[in-house]
C-alpha cells in the first residue's frame, strides 16, 4: 500500500485515484500519523458486506440467546408516583 501525504493527495489527486484503481488501497497521512485509506468502491462494498450480519446470522447466533439478567420480582427500586 502507498503512502501519501495529505498535500500530495490533494495537489495530484488524479494520480492518486489512478494509483488506487490500479494498485489496491492507498494510504494518506497527515501530520505524519495515519489519517484514512483510499479504496477501490469494489473492495469496499466487499468490505462492507462482510463487516454486516445477514438477519439470518443474527437470529441463528448463539450469543443472542443467552439469558437475559432479570432481577427476581420486588427487588428492584420503585419509582416515585406522579403528582396530580
């Protein structure tokens, strides 16, 4: 993956966007630090799609049927009643 910084991305953004569609993602910095990565819209609806669980998934996921932590009856504070 390249690294750019934010001004070279900005002044030579047609190389930049031609750099990603030919050669995957490409990073920007800014200050040094990473700041965000440039991908292909491809790669990215891919991502996307993977990073969402279907409604299937989650009904069938195991963890979503643990049980729920219900206090016993009577044991919880009771709220003040309405003043008319």
């Amino acid at each position: 993956m390249n690294t750019w910084p934010v001004q070279d991305a900005k002044a030579r953004f047609s190389e930049f966007l031609q750099a990603c569609l030919a050669s995957g993602p490409q990073l920007v910095t800014k200050r040094g630090q990473e700041a965000a990565v440039l991908v292909p819209v491809g790669q990215w609806r891919q991502l996307q799609a993977n990073s969402r669980p279907s409604l299937k998934q989650v009904l069938l996921d195991a963890a979503a049927r643990a049980d729920l932590p219900i206090p016993p009856r009577g044991t919880s504070p009771r709220r003040a009643a309405p003043k008319l």
